[in-house]
C-alpha cells in the first residue's frame, strides 16, 4: 500500500471516472441553459444586475459538477479502501 503523502494531485485525478466527468459537464451545460436561456423567460419583473446573475450562475453549476464529481471518485475509491 502506498504512502498517503507520497500520493499525488495526478494519482487523485486519475480516479474520478470517465462517466462522472461527461455527467459534470452536462450538469455545467444544464444549469448554464437554465440561467441564461430558461430563467430570463420566467420573470414578470426586470432582471438582476449581469453582475449579480453571474455570481448566482457561478455559484449554483458549482454544486451539482461537485456532487457528480465526488459521487465518481467515492464509487471508484470505495472497493480501494474495503
């Protein structure tokens, strides 16, 4: 069994599977689609300030590419670690 420390960034990464990554980028597509395109058409009001649209943009694809991302590594690390 290897040394913790002597574990790199890289050998991280090459843990986090092929399907979690294609699903991260959906998910980045997804919620970009939805604030940009889907949302403005919603409102009965005028829109945020761009500044404000995009800290919430930014802020809520964060979420779901992290949570596809970690569920991923979890289901490839999970059978290393017993």
């Amino acid at each position: 069994m290897p040394d913790p420390q002597s574990i790199s960034v890289n050998d991280d990464e090459r843990m986090i599977p092929l399907w979690s990554i294609i699903a991260a980028s959906l998910a980045f597509v997804l919620v970009e689609y939805y604030f940009w395109v889907l949302a403005p058409e919603q409102r009965h009001h005028a829109p945020p300030p761009l500044g404000l649209r995009l800290y919430f943009n930014i802020s809520w694809e964060w979420w779901p590419r992290f949570y596809v991302l970690m569920v991923g590594y979890i289901s490839k690390d999970a059978p290393r670690r017993a």
